[in-house]
C-alpha cells in the first residue's frame, strides 16, 4: 500500500501540461486560437498514464508554484524544451544549459520522443515567438534518455538533448557550472537553493494558450532538505542519487517545471545540483517537500556522453586521527602527508590541506586494431583454485588484463570501475609503454563480449614493489566501454565506511587463475570462476606474513579455496546490506609455498586509495549508501 500510494502521488505531480492530440510545436509562429481542456501525465509507459480533466480554465498562463518573476538574464542557462510524441501529443519541460551543445532535463520528459524544439535566451515562451528567443530543433536521435531510467521507480530521470547547431554564449545565454567530484559527496542539506521553470502555479492550474499568451518564467527559493526527513513524505522512494528541496510557504516546482534546473551557490560558485523530478499528491503550493534528481550522482555519465569536464579539486584532509586509520602509505616519506580521513571530509568543517598522491603516467602505443585475442589467451595462466563456474551475468564487473610484454604475455585480473577506467594492482603490469587489452564480458573467453585496448596505465607514485605497498593502478581505457548485464561497473566503498575492517565478512575473489600450484594446464579453462573466502583480521595475518601487512592491506582464510596465479589484480567483492556488491581488495600475493598451502591470501585494500581513485579516474566516491 505504500509503494501504491507513492506511486500515485508521482502520477498525479507529473501532470506537464501535455498536450492531448496537439503537438506543442504548434506554439511557435502564427497558429492562432488553440484550446486546451485537458492535459496529459507524461510517462514512457502508456499503461502508466492517467487522464486529468479540468473543468474550468485558469487564467495567467503557467507559472512556478509561489514564484517571482525572473528578470531578465537572471537565468542564462534556463531551457524550455518542447517535446513531441509519436501520438501528437507534446509536452512543456524545463532544461539547464550545460555547454553549447548539450542540455540536461529529465527522463521522463523526454523518454519516447520524436523530436523536440530547445528554446533558450529569453524569459518568455510566447505566441508569437519572442524575437530574442533561440530555437533549436532536434530529432530522437540527439535525446539520450539514462539507460536505467524507471518510471516506476522514478530512478535515474535524467536526459541528455544533444543540439544540432552550437549556442552563441552571450550576457542572455550562458552554461550552468556542473558540481565539482569533492561537491557531489555533499548531502546539501540547508543549502539555499533556487528552481526556475514556466511551470503551473498550482497542482490544480493547467495551461490555457490562445492567440497571444505569454508564459514568463518564474523562480523560487527555499532549502535543500535532507533526504532522511523527505524520506517521510515519499517513504522508500528516495534514494541517494535525488535531492529534495522544502515546499514551505507554497514555494514549489509544479506541473511543468519538469527537467527543470534546481541551483545552489557552492563555494561561491552558481551550480546545477539538481533536476526537477516529481513531488506530493497533495499539490505543489500545499508544503510538501519537491524530489529532484541529483546532478553529481551523475557526473560520470553526463561526462562519458557531452563534452563537459568536471572540475577535479585538490582533496581536503583532516589531521585528526580515527583509529590508525590513514589514506595510502609511503614507506620511504617522513612527511607522512597521507593521514586519517574522517566522513567530515565532504561537509568542509577540515583544517589542513594535502594533496592527494599522484600517479605516474604511462601512455601506451594507440593500436590500429585489437591483438588476437585468443592467441594471447592460449598463453596465459591457469584458472582460480577452489572455485565454481559463474553466470555471465555473475560477476559483469570482472575484467581480464592481458599485457603483452618484450618476452611474453603476462595474465592478470582487472575490475570495471567505470565505463572507462579498470582497476588492478601495479605488480600485475609491465610498467613500461606496451600493449594491455582488457577482456570485458569474458565469464567464457572463447566468447569475449567487449575486448578493448588500454590508452593509459596510471600507477599510484607510492608503489612499492619491494614491499608489495600501495599496490595499485588505474587503466584508462581507449574508449568507454558499453554497460550490459554482461558488462557493468562494480561500485566501491563510500566514505563512512573508510574505517570498516570487513572483519569475518564473506568475500568474494573471482578471476582466471590457476587451478592449484603449478598446475601443468598450458590452454586454460574457459570459465571465470569464484570462491568465497571469510575476511580475517590484519593482526592474524601477520602471524603468516610478520612485518609485511600493513593497514592498506586486507587478508582472507584460504581453507575454502584461494585466489592462485593469474589471478593477481583481480576483485575481492562483500555484498552490502542494500544486496549490491561492493569492491574492497585487490589481489596481490599469497605465501611462496603455494595457493593450496593454506596461508592467508594478500589482497590491496581498497578504501585507503579512494580518494586517489577518484582523484586519477573519472568515479564518483559516494558519502554513504542508502540502504
């Protein structure tokens, strides 16, 4: 009953003054009278729409819910896109100019459209057209809807619109600033924040337009409420990748405001930290608090698709010490500048400032065309011991590194972190500019589904081989690779859990190593395999390794099975309260007498380098997961 009462209150906030049977191309140039008594709620499934009948017309045309009217240029980066469907019918959204070809708005505006008409530099949607306004026409093929956008859900509604001819930046039109990777772990919560739109003034208002309207676009402010308290308004609705902003006084977004930038001022800076998405059934002027889609869980997306770069700032530390914790290890540094993080780090109540080690840079011959993989294959190592045979869609994060150095071809286990960048230890690689490809959606290597070539190798400044510390590398790939159920990113550790020891945790290692010790198999087998593997504590395996494992380091028991040969670089995975898998070691030795030996197998932990992580990659480390 909660899910259908939610669900509800979604259909009847996302009413956008669509069209039935008119397509709202029909507003520019001279059209004459036009009559609207009804309007649709706008979803990509038709099953899902409700008609809303409105017996008498409004007056004043469409207009943000307690809103002031914006003056002129005060919001450059505004959008209003006019949206067609294959029915006739057409929609009113809002959009937020990100570049001079590229505007965000949502998903659910967007999803299902045929072409689209983006009109920016004005303040007034009108008939006639605004002589000042700058229209845009663009077909299906330039809106690019999120691959895993739910309208049931109302999860990840977001959508790029791609412009067929590039803005002329100008003192009426201007780009909104995207968050920065430090600002999009900020939970924003009583931040001031502003959302503009030409939508309705209230729940119960619809669009009128006859020959001469004038919608003018309207603003509103109120603060960024914590998503624990919207929480409950919309029940388990909200997730950590939307916003909510206050309804308090009737200040609101409302029925066409939809897609609509939501801004904040963030370190002096005006930034886009929202979109809107959908609010209460009780109507947008009644107080309830409006759900936004939150821009910085989508930096990587936005980034991988556009042309937008996301700033990259230098990292704040904190000098407070929480129990011996520190960020990364440099055995021969006495200035020691890698010290305990603590989740304040992203609320900006830090002192001290360091830097974030670097990572040295090694750019790799660009191939014309792939290597035979299956030659490359047939040289490599032997499978993981102990294990079982996954699904393909098992383990869509796992990666296969095959380096092909100046004596033969090295085998080593890699993990997907992002569309563009893989993470594996640095003793896996040849640290020298030879050939890597990367086998993705490779659960069986006789079918490989995505084999890509690696651009970059990006190896932490602090590895130690000697030592085996900070044991690790970034791959950057030659080009994204494509998200499937076959191939997916695995997600990291956030921030509350830097501290986490994931003692006696069940972990998994995965990866294409040996069988057992020396096993004799020249051709391996096809099959990815997986153990599952308890975590044991860092003092029990130095009784095993004395003097060698450190806190950036994390062990598991062996007596179910063990990562072996081959298997270097590859993931160890523990599955979070929230059923997602989650990615805390890398696997980088195990004892010299052998995988079957039954000592403990060593693996890099991972949340000691997130913040490098994000740092050299394109990820986006979360504060906390809502479970």
């Amino acid at each position: 009953m909660i899910k259908s009462f939610v669900l509800f209150a979604f259909l009847a906030t996302l009413t956008l003054c669509r069209v039935h049977g008119v397509p709202m191309t029909a507003l520019q140039g001279d059209t004459g009278w036009m009559e609207m008594s009804r309007f649709w709620i706008r979803l990509p499934n038709l099953d899902y729409r409700k008609e809303v009948v409105v017996s008498e017309a409004s007056i004043g045309g469409s207009k943000i819910a307690g809103g002031t009217i914006a003056e002129k240029q005060q919001f450059p980066y505004q959008a209003a896109i006019l949206i067609n469907f294959l029915d006739g019918s057409g929609v009113l959204c809002g959009g937020a100019i990100i570049s001079s070809t590229y505007v965000l708005t949502a998903a659910h505006c967007s999803d299902g459209a045929i072409d689209a008409t983006v009109i920016v530099g004005t303040n007034v949607i009108s008939i006639p057209s605004d002589d000042q306004a700058v229209e845009i026409k663009v077909t299906f093929h330039d809106i690019l809807v999120h691959p895993l956008y739910d309208p049931v859900e109302v999860v990840n509604d977001i959508a790029i619109v791609r412009l067929t001819k590039a803005l002329a930046f100008s003192n009426k039109i201007q780009p909104i600033r995207l968050p920065n990777k430090k600002e999009a772990l900020l939970d924003l919560a009583n931040t001031d924040a502003t959302v503009s739109g030409w939508g309705a003034l209230s729940g119960e208002e619809y669009v009128e337009i006859t020959g001469s309207v004038k919608l003018e676009l309207r603003y509103t402010n109120n603060p960024v409420i914590s998503n624990d308290v919207c929480g409950k308004v919309f029940q388990d609705m909200i997730r950590h990748f939307h916003v909510c902003v206050s309804g308090d006084k009737g200040r609101n977004a409302c029925q066409g405001d939809s897609g609509g930038p939501l801004r904040a001022n963030l370190n002096g800076k005006t930034t886009l930290i929202g979109i809107v998405s959908y609010g209460s059934v009780d109507g947008c002027e009644k107080g309830s608090p409006a759900v936004y889609t939150r821009v910085g869980s989508y930096l990587e997306w936005i980034t991988q698709h556009t042309n937008v770069p996301i700033e990259n700032p230098l990292v704040i530390f904190s000098k407070i010490r929480l129990h011996g914790g520190i960020i990364g290890y440099d055995r021969d540094s006495t200035m020691r500048k890698l010290v305990t993080l603590t989740v304040l780090l992203a609320l900006g109540s830090l002192s001290t400032a360091y830097s974030v080690p670097s990572a040295r840079i090694i750019k790799l011959p660009i191939a014309q065309e792939l290597p035979n993989i299956e030659s490359l294959v047939k040289e490599s190592s032997q499978r993981i011991t102990g294990g079982e045979v996954v699904l393909p869609t098992d383990i869509p994060y796992a990666a296969g590194v095959i380096v092909q150095g100046p004596i033969g071809t090295r085998w080593c286990g890699g993990t997907l972190v992002s569309v563009n960048f893989v993470v594996t230890t640095a003793s896996c690689l040849i640290l020298e500019p030879v050939p890597i490809t990367v086998a993705l959606g490779a659960s069986n290597m006789s079918n490989i589904a995505d084999p890509v070539m690696v651009a970059e190798v990006r190896v932490h400044a602090g590895y130690d081989a000697e030592a085996w510390q900070n044991d690790i590398a970034l791959l950057r790939l030659q080009r994204p690779t494509t998200v499937s159920a076959t191939i997916r990113p695995v997600r990291l550790p956030n921030m509350r859990q830097l501290q986490s020891p994931f003692l006696n945790q069940l972990a998994t290692a995965s990866g294409w190593g040996a069988l057992f010790q020396n096993a004799p198999e020249v051709l391996p087998l096809n099959d990815l395999r997986r153990v599952s593997l308890p975590v044991i504590s860092n003092l029990n395996c130095a009784v095993r390794f004395p003097g060698w494992i450190t806190e950036n380091q994390i062990c598991v028991a062996t007596d179910m099975g063990s990562p072996c040969h081959g298997d270097q670089g590859g993931p160890l995975t523990v599955a979070d309260p929230d059923g997602r898998t989650t990615l805390i070691g890398l696997f980088a030795y195990n004892s010299i007498l052998g995988c079957n030996s039954g000592w403990p197998a060593v693996f890099t932990r991972v949340t000691p380098y997130l913040l490098w992580i994000a740092e050299n990659s394109d990820v986006i480390i979360s504060l906390d997961f809502e479970y």
